[in-house]
C-alpha cells in the first residue's frame, strides 16, 4: 500500500501534459496532494504549493510521487539527485515509469539503508492469461481517443463518478499508471507482453451483474504510430458494449509526433467501430467527449454543438459541463 499524502514531484517537465500523472492525482484526489517539487526549467504548474523535501516532511508528507509522464519513462541523474534525498529524508518513492525504481542500483541501495520502500505500478501484479475472447455478462464501455492523453481517463472517472451519485452499478476500470495511483487497483496495459495485453483487460473486466457497467480507461490511439497496440488490445480484451470517442480540438499535431496530424472524429468512428464489432458485433458508439481545457467558454459551448450536429452524437466535456449527457448514452445500450 502506497502511503499519503503526496508531494508530487514534477522534475522538469516541459510541458503541462508532460506531468499528466500529477494533475490526475491532483484533480481526483485532492486531499492526498499536499504539495510539487519542481526542477529548474520545469513548465509544469499544478497550482500547488512548491515545497522542498524538508518542508515536505513537516507539512505530513509520507511518499513522493513521480508525476511526469515522459517519453520513454526515464529516470535522469537530475532527478535521481533529488529521489535519493527524499528516500534520505524518510520519503518512500512511487512511479509509474517504464524504467523500474528497483531496477536502479543507487535508488535500492539507498532505499535499503534508509529503511524506505519503492513502489513501482507499472509492474504487472498477476501473470495475466492469453484472451480467449469469451462473452462475459455485464456491460462494458471503452473510452477512445483520437490522439493520446486527450481525456480517455477523465471521462470514464467522471462517467463513474456520477453513475455512483446516480445508484448506477458501476466499476473504473484503470489501464495506466495514473489511473492505478489514483485508485489503487487496475492492470498497468503497456507493461504487459504483447501476447497478453488482450487477457489481461478480460481479467481486468470479468463476469459481473447484467447491468453494471465496467468504465475502461483508454489508452494511447489507433492513430498514434507508438502507442496504437494498447489502443487493440482494449479493444477486443475488452469487448465494448458502447464506445465514447475522446477529442481534444486545439492541439496541432499528435502527441510526441510532429509530422502526424490529428485524425476527424468521424475518422476515428469508422475505423474504431468495425474493429470493436470483431470481439462484439453489438458495439456501438455512443457519445462523444470533448477535452476544451484550452477554449474559452463560448467557444467550447459552440463546439460541442457543432460536434453534436456534425456527429448526430451527444457531445460534451465531462470534466467541465458534467458527464450526464455521456452516462444518459448508455441507456441506449
């Protein structure tokens, strides 16, 4: 078990996105945010109070979580610097990133002699099975993306979230570090070898009561070039009654990819749809989901309706106007 609260550390992330892992922990768990450590030349801001280790400790700080989210998931000797002190300091250390914590000599030699623990989610905590592709009772909808980090988790949290207040059976499926760090259960999907990618999100989704609701956090896109295999696998692992098509409008080309532009969302319905009917030819898309973080208010009101005629879909931003239109979808199911 993790201990909180948090101080989130931010490194020199250069960008907002970038540090995507602390601003879910922030936004969803508030009460276990107590702070940010930032590197100079760090962009990232989580509207926080900056503090160091030392302050940190003082102010009930029990673990520093790793908050950034960068490509490759690279510990670099800056941040090591700053990892080691905490753990120094009486912090135990937590991360999502794809180079293991208890893979690095200094972090487990100094974490062994100061008594402290690493928590690291993105090791697969069971040895998931193959899929098999069975039909399983209950329902399942999969949030999807036309780009990666577009809002897939936010929505199906909100979309929880609500069903819960409404007394409507329903489970947050996390399928990533953040997801993971801020519920504490799910399956850490890029982790997992290839060949059981698909089971392990039948693992993570099995036989429930007919009416309730699995929410499954998307991952990556089919469009994105680096990450489209994550995208597959929740897919058919998942079996989606209804999809949830996650856009975020202002952004110029894909995530990390410079010469690739963002797919319509009418591009991602027709390939996304066929795809999903392979594992259930009942799949339908729903509604579709709106990140304007970066639009103005009038502006996002417009778009949405403009998303709504164009797609003949019900159309919000889940975070800022309320899910009801999305989890109001799912009665069409």
């Amino acid at each position: 078990m993790i201990k909180t609260p948090y101080l989130l550390f931010l490194g020199d992330a250069p960008d907002q996105l970038a540090a995507k892992v602390a601003q879910g922990i922030k936004d969803w768990r508030p009460d276990n945010a107590l702070g940010q450590l930032r590197l100079p030349g760090c962009l990232a801001d989580m509207g926080l109070k900056d503090l160091s280790i030392d302050e940190a400790l003082n102010a009930g700080v029990k673990t520093l979580v790793i908050g950034v989210a960068n490509r490759g998931g690279i510990i670099s000797a800056e941040w090591k610097d700053v990892l080691v002190e905490a753990l120094g300091k009486g912090l135990d250390l937590a991360s999502g990133l794809h180079n293991l914590l208890r893979d690095d000599e200094d972090l487990v030699a100094a974490a062994n002699f100061y008594g402290r623990k690493l928590h690291d989610v993105r090791i697969p905590p069971v040895q998931y099975p193959i899929a098999g592709g069975k039909k399983r009772a209950g329902k399942r909808c999969l949030t999807v993306g036309t780009d990666c980090s577009v809002g897939k988790m936010y929505t199906a949290m909100a979309m929880d979230r609500l069903m819960r207040e409404r007394k409507i059976e329903s489970t947050f499926r996390a399928t990533g570090q953040t997801g993971i760090l801020i519920t504490g259960d799910g399956v850490p999907l890029d982790a997992v070898i290839a060949d059981f990618m698909a089971g392990s999100i039948e693992y993570l989704t099995p036989d429930n009561d007919e009416e309730h609701w699995d929410l499954i956090e998307g991952q990556g896109s089919l469009f994105h070039v680096s990450y489209s295999g994550v995208t597959m696998a929740l897919i058919h692992g998942g079996q989606p009654d209804a999809l949830i098509l996650c856009h975020e409008p202002t952004r110029q080309h894909m995530r990390g990819l410079p010469g690739y532009k963002l797919p319509s969302l009418e591009a991602l319905r027709d390939i996304v749809l066929p795809i999903s009917k392979v594992a259930n030819p009942d799949c339908k898309v729903v509604a579709v989901s709106i990140n304007t973080q970066h639009m103005e208010d009038e502006a996002a009101r417009s778009y949405l309706i403009d998303t709504e005629l164009r797609m003949n879909l019900p159309a919000t931003d889940p975070f800022r106007y309320g899910a009801d239109k999305l989890v109001d979808a799912l009665k069409a199911v």
